[in-house]
C-alpha cells in the first residue's frame, strides 16, 4: 500500500489511474468493432473462400507430384 505525502500525489495518481480506465474502454472498443468486422457475413464467406481455395491449390499441387 502506498502512502502519500500530500494531496497532490493523490490527485496525480487519481488523474493517472483515470487516463489508463479511458485507454482501457478505448482498446475494448476497438477489439469489440474489430470482432464484428470478422463476424460479419461477407467476411465469413471471403475467408471461406479462401480458405477453400488454398486447400484446393494445395490438393492440385500433390496431384501433379504422385
């Protein structure tokens, strides 16, 4: 536990602590709109597809070597 000399250090560390709770709910938001961009349905279908794509290379390339 720290001990405080004067109010001033409780009031810096008051505004510190304040500024690091903002930083925290403004990293939440980017992660939470940064999930729905992955959930959305265009993306699903594009990484779907390209998904199935590399597999489909990586099927036709082994073909062409047996």
């Amino acid at each position: 536990m720290k001990t405080y000399q004067s109010f001033k250090e409780i009031d810096r560390d008051l505004k510190r602590l304040s500024l690091e709770k903002q930083i925290a709910l403004e990293e939440l938001k980017m992660v939470k709109n940064d999930f729905q961009e992955i959930l959305e349905p265009m993306s699903l279908v594009s990484n779907a597809l390209s998904a199935f794509g590399k597999f489909g290379t990586f099927m036709f390339i082994k073909k062409m070597f047996k």
